[in-house]
C-alpha cells in the first residue's frame, strides 16, 4: 500500500533546501522560483496556478519577497491548506533592516533573512512544528530530521564564526552589486557599506558610480562582489577604476552543483558563499572545508532551473 504524501510548495531554492532536510522522503516538495532567476522580480506563470492549486501548504519567506506568487497562491488555495510565511515568524518588525535597495521610504524590508544561519535555524524549527501540524503520522520524522539538520546548521555557524575572525577587522567591509547581505553581516561582525543595485533593480546612475569609485578608494575595499544571478559591468567597472578586486560569483537563492549533488544544498551555498568571501577578504577558510553540505535525509526536492 502506498501512503499519499502532503504536497508543499516552497519558493527560493535555499528555502526549498531548508523544506527538503525537514521533510526527507516523507512530503512532495516542490520549489516554484527557477533557481538563477531574480527572485525579487518573480511573476508565476498562469500554469503554476496549477502546483499551487494542488499543494497542502505554501511556505513563503515573506517580508514582500514573494507578493505575486503570495497572491497567485491565495487565488487557488485548496480547501483546508494553507499558507506559511516563515520571516514575520523569525525576526520582529523592529530588527527588519531597511537598506540601500531596500529604503524604508518604499516600505519593504530587506527579505534576505535566510543569509543569518540563525534565522535558517528558526525556519528548521518553523517549518518541523509545521510540518508535524499538517501531517501528523509523520512527526517523528520531521523531528528527528530537523534535530540532525539543526546540529548541521550549528556547525555551519560554528565554522562561519572561526573563520571570519581571521579576516584582518579592517577588511570586514562588504560592498556588494545586490544587497543580501546585511543580515548575515549582524551576526558575524561584518559593515555592509553599500550596495550598488537601485531598489527599482536598475544599474545605478553615473553619479551614483563615481560615488562608489571614490569611497571604495577611500576606504581601501579589498575585494567587491558581485553575483551569480545578477551579472553586473558596472560594478566590474567599478572595481577596476578604483583598483579593487571584482568578484561575480556570490550567490543568494542559487544553490551551486545540480540537484542530487551533496554541495546543491543551503548549506553547500553558504559554505561556498563564505570561502569565496572569506579569501578574498584576506581570511583563512579551514574552519569551512569540515562542513558536511549534504541533506541530512537525502535529495528529494524539485527544484526548477531557468534553462
Ligand atoms: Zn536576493
């Protein structure tokens, strides 16, 4: 006899991750933003009513990341599922980080909340006690596999914290083409010093470049990133006239390999995200090449690419 599974669709790939570890083989879990496409700007396509229609529960970051797919959701919600938003669970309004693309003016939080390890901990523990109220019968496993995945994210934390304290203080500075990072750069000590892409995901105004060349001077910014989904001239150009390193390969709800593989996991982004950084900021990244990337119950999520 087969046991009908609960079908969940998530988002962002590193939520669907955090949704896959939880869940393990128990739960059809389904990503719905293609992995390497804007997030930000996502629209579903009509057919993805369809997935929708069809899911048990809709888990969200929230923090107006997701409006269009939040309300495609809400238009075709199945009788007795529901929706979960994971951020207004995680941090209170008063600690949401208003930033250079995400001004307070235009009343959108900074959504990257998944970016602090601490945050991805409370979502494992938000998303076992929802998993566990949806489908009861399988409790024990949500619980034993969020108590593994837990331990993996201490770990992970553990390791984030011994290696950014052999980068030089000085050298803590992060400036960054899309602006992900403000929350991770709370909790291990880094100053993010801004952020080159306008809230409108624009490229930034003449005026606005030579502002940016100067300050990087200024300040002796060793290395500027850049991102694998948002590849960006302008901050290349950028660095190269205020002679600092560019680097494009930071990623924020792109999981590197290929699904099945033990590095195509949030952790496996993060541990990559950290080395690059972290060497280029002038660190030693030991304390990363311990961590086990792998999803504790193994690859089972469907996770969509742009191509
Ligand atoms: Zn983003």
């Amino acid at each position: 006899m087969t046991v009908k599974k609960i079908k969940v669709v998530t988002t962002v790939a590193p939520i669907t991750s955090i949704v896959e570890n939880v869940a393990g083989d128990k739960v059809d879990v389904a990503g719905i933003i293609p992995e390497g496409i804007n997030s930000h700007t996502f629209e579903p396509i009509p057919s993805d009513s369809k997935l929708l229609s069809g899911a048990d529960l809709i888990i969200l970051n929230g923090l107006d990341l997701e409006t269009p797919t939040l309300k495609l959701a809400q238009a075709n919600l199945k009788q007795g599922a529901s929706i979960y938003s994971l951020g207004d669970k995680t941090v209170k309004e008063a600690d949401y980080i208003y930033d250079f693309s995400f001004p307070k003016v235009q009343g959108h939080p900074n959504p990257h909340l998944w970016l602090n390890p601490e945050y991805a901990m409370r979502f494992t523990t938000l998303v076992r006690d929802e998993l566990a109220r949806v489908d009861p019968k399988n409790k024990t496993a949500y619980e034993e596999n969020a108590t593994k995945f837990l331990k993996k994210l201490e770990t992970l934390d553990q390791a984030i914290k011994d290696a950014s304290v052999t980068i030089p203080p000085q050298n803590k500075r992060l400036l960054t083409y899309h602006d992900s990072w403000p929350y991770f750069a709370r909790r291990y000590g880094f100053q993010v010093i801004g952020a080159v892409q306008p809230s409108d995901f624009a490229d930034p105004s003449p005026k606005e470049v030579i502002r940016l060349i100067e300050q990087i001077r200024k300040e002796k910014v060793p290395a500027v990133f850049g991102s694998e989904v948002f590849p960006s001239p302008v901050l290349e150009q950028i660095a190269r006239e205020a002679k600092s390193r560019y680097i494009d390969k930071l990623r924020d709800d792109e999981l590197p390999g290929k699904p099945g593989e033990p590095q195509h996991s949030y952790i496996g982004m993060m541990v990559e995200n950290m080395t690059i950084m972290f060497e280029a900021l002038g660190g030693s990244t030991d304390a990363l090449k311990k961590v086990d990337t792998a999803p504790v119950a193994g690859a089972h999520a469907d996770y969509r690419r742009k191509d």
